[in-house]
DNA sequence: TCTGGGGTCCTAGGACCC
DNA sequence: TCTGGGGTCCTAGGACCC
C-alpha cells in the first residue's frame, strides 16, 4: 500500500489574485512587484510569461520584454487571506496537510481518499472549488511521495492535474533532466554533469560510492531522487523557527555612519518585535552587508544569553559593524537572530514588559541624541513597517513566518 | 535603470578541552 | 624527539527553496 500525496500549487498565485480583486486586470500581462524604487517581480501573470518576463527581473527589464506589462505593488493581506481560506478547503479531505509556502501545500491522504471516491476527485473537487470560490487555478500532482507530487504538479502547470502512479514513475524520470528535481539547483546540476550525469534515470543508475565521493552525505540522497524516491515526511505541525530575520536593499546606496546605524536600529526592532510578539528570543546575532557590487557578506556575534531586546540586538549588530572596515556604500543591510528558544513568557510576562518598551524608547533617544539630523520616531518606523509589506512567498499562515506586521 | 526578501540545511576550518 | 585523537562550539559561506 502506497501513500498517496497530493501537491496543490496556484498558479501564478499573487498574480491571480490580483487579477482576481481587479477585472480590469484579466487577461493582461501584469507583474507583482514590491513596493521601493530597486524592487523585482514577484510573480508574473501567464499572460506576461508569454513575453520572457521572469520572477526576479527588475522592472526596466520586464518592461522592455513587455512593453504593455502592468505592475501592480503587492498586497500580503490579500494573499494572507485568501492562503488561509485555502487551508480550510483542504482540511475537509485530510488532517495531514503541510503548507509547504503561501501558495502550495501538501496533503496526505493515504487514508482519506476512499472517503472521496479517491485521490483524482479529491484534487479535482479542490481545483473546482478554488476557482468557484477565489477565481484563481491552481495545479495539482498526485504521487507516492512529496519528491514525485511536486514534481507532478511542476509538469501540468497551469491549471492541470496529474498522477504519477508507481508504475509510472520510471519512465516519467527516464529522460527528465536533473534539475527539474525539487532540490537540484545549478551547482549540483553542474556538479552531476561532471560525472557524465543528466537525466534522472541516470541519476538513479550511478554507482552510490561515485555520488557518495563527490557529494558526500547526500550522494545516496541524490541516487534515490533519481529513482523517484523520497522519504521526507509531510511536516504536518508548525515547527519552531531556527532564525528571524529583516533585511533591506536601500532606496540608495548610503555610507554615511548616521544612516547606517539608523537603518540597522530599524532592522533590529522589526526582527526584535517579530521575536517578542511569538515569544523567542536569539542567542545569536548576524549582519548582513551588500556593497553595490552585490558582494553580500553575514558577520554573527554570540551574545552571553538570548534576547529579544531591539536594544540589545541593535547594540550587538553596531558591535559587529564596527569591527568592518566597509570598502563601499552600503547597498542592502539585514539583521537576523538565530539559536532560539522560547521565552518563559510567565517570568517575563508583566515586569519586563515595561522594561523592554523603555530598552526601545531607549535605543530610539539614543540615535536621535546622537544624530538629531537624522530624526527617528517610534511611530514612524511602525508606520514604514506596514509599508514596507514584505510580500514573501516563505510567509506562513501562521506563527512566526507571518512576516506580515498587523497594527 | 541594474539585479527582493524570507527562510533551512550543510560544510569547512579554527579554538578549545580532555 | 617532528606533529594523537576525539568531541563540541564557533564563524563564514554556499546551495537551495518559494
């Protein structure tokens, strides 16, 4: 008895619901962009596909493949929504479900499927429904396993289903190139055809010593990828997060000291609030810095105990930028926080509340003591927060991965 | 007119300890 | 008279994903 997983994936998802929300948007290439002036494609409607336009182009040039390409800046609260009406359509055939990202997830239902006249009219009921009730397709792969469902709904995209049964699945991945695998980026895909390496069945007939030699603790991985196996099970529970992070490409580029440290102070309270409000603290602080050359580098500090302080990981973050010699302007900087733990919220609760608000009035008076050209408000950043609307497609709909910050 | 932001996992090398 | 070896913690960086 095989498992029977099903990978839903929308498609074109933020584009979708914004063609949704707006009907003048239907049927035109359109592109979901992010808000400041330096920002890239999100995500591209089919109808813009059709002209080249990729996720990650900048504006310039997805206008110049597609002169008539409309953007439209993102809206997280919409997708946030519209994510979490999704999973409740999906829970009606499974308890076990994985929402893998905003727009896909993966529901086991091995053993709910005869409930529903099988797995194929489960994947059609919900195909139906979500274009019933939110107008947007979505796509999805039926398969043994997650590895062989994502790769199904990779294939039919858009607005297709499709089963690969166990039966089939030797001679779907008997020309399939490598990389077309969840997990086989460029590096490895390269790596591979250095061992005269390209397609799936290949993959899966090569000695395991030559893939254990090159790639070490994954080689044996990497041999039953390529047979269509995969053992990795659905992470059906919200697991706690390892990092919480902000990061944020410039409007410029600035070397000036004053805008720096302002912009790190800003960074340190989005990630020190985001911690705060899920109850983690970090043992661990890291910087990142990208010159305008786009050499991006991490330093991290560790700190004698965790802390979720805007104060504390501010100070921490001035430490490790003091002991860089910057060689450029400053394009992107990012604040993260990692080896966490959980906040025993009982001790913490009332009395440090009032101690953590002063530490961040605290830290604001001292960049506006020390810099009063450079005026800094709580107010103001809680307000370039909410605009900032970081549409990530890692958001979750909930827990700490809601990036989205609600007043 | 250049190229976003949120993550996870793995590796390699050095410090330190027994 | 060359310089064991295991374990852990730490930092930096790369690969991959949506």
């Amino acid at each position: 008895m095989h498992n029977i997983i099903l990978c839903i994936d929308m498609d074109a998802f933020f584009a979708s619901v914004e063609q949704q929300a707006n009907p003048k948007l239907r049927g035109k290439p359109i592109a979901v962009i992010g808000s400041g002036g330096r920002t890239v494609v999100t995500t591209r409607s089919y109808e813009a596909r059709k002209f080249g336009v990729k996720t990650g182009m900048n504006i310039y040039e997805a206008k110049k493949l597609c002169p008539h390409i409309i953007f439209v800046v993102g809206d997280s609260e919409k997708y946030t929504h519209t994510c979490k009406e999704l999973s409740k359509v999906y829970s009606r055939f499974t308890p076990d479900i994985e929402i893998y990202s905003i727009d896909e997830a993966f529901l086991d239902v091995t053993t709910t499927h005869h409930l529903f006249g099988g797995a194929e009219a489960i994947g059609l009921s919900i195909k139906k429904e979500v274009k019933k009730r939110f107008g947007i397709n979505c796509t999805v792969g039926i398969a043994p396993n997650i590895l062989m469902a994502k790769l199904a709904s990779d294939i039919a995209k858009p607005d297709g289903l499709r089963w690969f049964k166990e039966e089939d699945i030797q001679s779907v991945l008997k020309n399939l190139p490598v990389k077309e695998l969840w997990g086989i980026g460029p590096s490895i895909e390269r790596r591979l055809a250095e061992l005269g390496i390209k397609t799936c069945a290949e993959l899966g007939e090569a000695p395991a010593s030559l893939l254990r030699n090159k790639f070490g603790i994954i080689g044996e991985t990497l041999k039953l990828m390529g047979q269509g196996i995969c053992h990795r099970p659905l992470i059906v529970k919200d697991e706690d997060p390892k990092s919480i992070g902000h990061s944020m490409t410039l409007p410029r580029d600035i070397s000036n000291r004053k805008q720096i440290e302002a912009q790190v102070l800003k960074l340190s309270e989005m990630v020190g609030r985001r911690a705060r409000k899920y109850g983690f603290a970090g043992k661990k602080v890291s910087l990142t810095i990208r010159y305008p050359d786009f050499e991006t580098f991490t330093r991290q500090t560790t700190l004698p105990g965790p802390t979720n302080i805007t104060h504390e990981i501010y100070r921490h973050a001035i430490g490790i930028l003091n002991t860089i010699r910057l060689r450029d302007k400053v394009r992107l900087l990012g604040v993260s926080i990692s080896q966490l733990k959980k906040e025993d919220n009982a001790q913490m609760a009332l009395f440090d509340y009032t101690a953590k608000e002063k530490s961040l009035l605290h830290a604001v008076d001292a960049v506006n003591d020390k810099y009063g050209d450079f005026t800094v408000t709580w107010a103001s950043y809680l307000e370039q927060d909410e605009q900032s609307g970081v549409i990530s497609p890692a958001w979750r709909p909930s827990g700490v991965r809601n990036v989205t910050v609600k007043k």
